[in-house]
C-alpha cells in the first residue's frame, strides 16, 4: 500500500475528498495510490500535518476533559484549552500554506 493512501485512510479522507482537497481528478489520486505516477509531496505533507492536528486537537480535549474535574474554576480552563487549540490551528494552517507554496515555487 502506498504512503499516500496509507496516510489518506489515516486521515479518514476518500479518493474523491482528497481529490478536492488536492485540486486533482480522483484518476490522479488512484494513479498516485496505484503507483503509476508518484504523488507530489506536498500532498503527502499536507496529510500528515492534518493527522497530526487531529491528534493535537484529540490530546487537548482529553486535556480538557481531565480539567472539568479539577477544583480550580472550569471557564479559565476552559478558555485557555481554547486558545491552545486556536493555536494550534494555526501553527497548521501555517504549515499548509509553507507547502502548498514551497511545492509551486
């Protein structure tokens, strides 16, 4: 099995989502995952960016969860595991960006 597709499953993306997401027809996904053309790899690095935010993102609100239980007051909490997860949106939707340019230039 190919990384790509490896990676795309992981994600729990289709051939016809990662086809939008990558701006290709789903032949060139499949052709990418068949090994007939190799992927670009900013398509490979863009899905292991978004699996590791979704990872990222699980971790604070496990995070979160443990902070309800806790004495000290929920909404400060609460607001901080906010602005770590904004935080890391960014820090992705930064990388996305550093890829897709650095793949056109």
């Amino acid at each position: 099995m190919s990384e790509l597709r490896e990676l795309r499953e992981e994600a729990g993306f289709t051939q016809s989502w990662a086809a939008v997401l990558f701006g290709v027809s789903k032949d060139i996904i499949y052709n990418w995952e068949d090994g007939r053309t190799p992927p670009p790899q900013y398509a490979i690095n863009c899905l292991r960016v978004m699996i590791q935010k979704d990872r990222k993102i699980d971790d604070m609100r496990l995070q979160l969860l443990a902070m309800q239980s806790e004495e000290t007051p929920l909404m400060k909490k609460v607001e901080n595991a906010k602005n770590q997860i904004d935080q890391c949106i960014q820090l992705i939707d930064n990388h996305i960006n550093k890829i897709t340019h650095a793949d056109s230039i």
